[in-house]
C-alpha cells in the first residue's frame, strides 16, 4: 500500500491502469509477474492485490476517489507516508475509525452472539474461509452504496422496490411498480403489497441520502403513515438514523421499519439485487454413513 500511495503522492490524479503500470515499473515485474492467475483464474494477482490495495486506502480515507478508477491521495494520505518510512499495512490502517467500520460486516450471523473469527494463525481453515468470506461481503457492500449514490432518485426507487419483491412482497413487479415512487403524499414515496392477493400494505419512503437521517423526518412519516390509516411502514436510506430517530420508530404505532444503508446493502446481496455470484465453494468432509455400512457388514449382531 505504501508504494501505491507514493505514486499518488505527486497529488495528481491517477486511474488504476496508470497505477499498475507505476507499480510494475518500479518493481521491475515481468511478464510472468504480471500475468499470473489467482486459483480461480478469473483475474491476475497482480490485479488483484492492487485492487484490494486502493480498497483498503479508498475506504481509510486516506486516497480519494474522484471519479470511477481515478485515485489522487488525500490529506491523510499524505500524514500516514510521511508517519510510515517502511511500511503501510493492515495493523497501520486500523487506528482509523473508518476502516475498522468497513470491514464490520452487518449481518444477521454478527448478531448472534456467537465469537467472530478473525483469519489468523490460529483460526482453523473454515475460520479463515468464514472470515474472508466477510470481509468480501463488507467491500461488496459498500461498493454497492456507492453505485447507488452514483444513481438517480428514479433508479433508487426501483432498487428498493426490487429488494422488496426479492423477499416476497409486492405481487408482480408490473403490479408493484405502479405503487412505488408514485404515491404523492407528504412523507410516503410509495406503496407496496405486502403479498401477492393485497390484504395489507406496507407504505415507504425512501432516501438516497449521505447525510444521516434524524427525528423529525421519522415523525414526519409517522404522520403520514396516521394520515393514511396505514398499520405498516418502512423507511430506506441509503445513509444511517440518528439514536432518537431509532427510539422514535421502536415505539411508534403503526409499526415503522428503518432500513439504513448497509442493512440495504446486505439484503441486496442476500436476494441478489444488483450482484451476480462470482465463484461458489463447496467444502466436503469424510461421509462416516458411507463406511458404516461395511462395518455393520463385518460385525453382525
């Protein structure tokens, strides 16, 4: 990660092309270097370890990313070269709150209470594989905010309404379509069915903020959810809801959900809105009924 941000360090913009290229030159990499495939042979290691590099500093705040691809370094960037003469690594980014918050997965397994393994030596191999498996969904998960925010308001109601139907609600899209983004009424965005013959609704709103959303906006849609008579609502943003904004929802009739940003971001990958499977594993283990059999064979009762 070092070198990556002394390249950046002329505070020039750079696309990742242009970097891998910087970075080749500087260490002499041939064309075996260069080349050579990761076990799935989907993408070069070389690619691949400059890629998870620009993460890791994009997503510490320590490089900015102005445009897609396009890197340039920041201010903090600019302290932690300074700060780190030999080495920038994983233990140097974790004293930012940023990236120790990236790559918290919010899942509904981290909930459990269950202890979260962290892929080190110590791990055993389904550990390690547990733990790279979050850390892929964490940047998957923000990637995916960031393509939203990148989007129209138009297209983020279709998102929404696409994760909804992808956990069972709204009938058929045609049908849920003409009741998302389209409700008019101060505080609702829209409403969905919440099954396919329409025996309840569920009413929405829908955010595609960066700045965090707090009580009043809720008591907001709290009001238009009495003025509708409606018992269920559900508030999306793409950002996060301020701790009075939370208490006001938990005690509130109607029954309000809120939805913030990474939670969307973590349905989205669970119901395969807007990802698509890159590689699948299947870890097999010694089938004991299997050799039973001839045991139970060999010793009859």
């Amino acid at each position: 990660m070092r070198p990556i941000l002394e390249v950046l360090n002329d505070g020039r913009e750079h696309h990742v092309k242009a970097i891998r290229a910087d970075l080749a030159r500087r260490f002499s990499l041939g064309q075996v270097d260069i080349e050579g495939m990761i076990p799935s042979g989907r993408v070069t290691t070389f690619q691949n370890r400059v890629g998870w590099a620009t993460t890791y500093l994009y997503r510490s705040v320590l490089i900015e990313r102005p445009t897609r691809a396009v890197y340039r370094i920041g201010d903090r960037g600019r302290e932690v070269l300074a700060q780190n003469p030999d080495r920038v690594d994983l233990k140097v980014l974790s004293q930012f709150a940023e990236f120790n918050e990236f790559r918290e997965l919010k899942t509904t397994e981290a909930d459990t209470g269950e202890p979260q393994a962290t892929g080190g030596a110590e791990s055993t191999p389904e550990e390690r594989i547990d733990s790279a498996n979050r850390e892929l969904r964490a940047a998957l998960a923000a990637d995916l905010l960031d393509r939203i925010l990148d989007q129209s308001p138009v297209f983020f109601e279709q998102i929404v309404l696409d994760v909804l139907q992808a956990m069972g609600y709204g009938g058929t899209r045609d049908d849920a379509a003409q009741r998302v983004g389209r409700s008019g009424d101060e505080g609702i965005d829209g409403v969905i069915r919440e099954d396919r013959l329409g025996l309840d609704l569920i009413y929405l709103q829908a955010k595609r903020w960066t700045h965090g959303v707090g009580r009043p906006e809720i008591q907001k849609f709290f009001g238009a959810l009495h003025g509708q008579r409606a018992t269920k609502g559900v508030f999306i943003t793409t950002s996060s809801f301020s701790r009075d904004a939370v208490e006001y929802a938990e005690g509130a009739t109607p029954r309000m959900i809120l939805i913030d940003g990474p939670e969307l971001a973590q349905l989205m990958i669970e119901h395969n809105v807007g990802v698509t499977i890159s590689r699948e594993y299947e870890i097999k283990r010694l089938d004991l009924d299997y050799f039973a059999a001839d045991d139970e064979d060999r010793n009859p009762e």
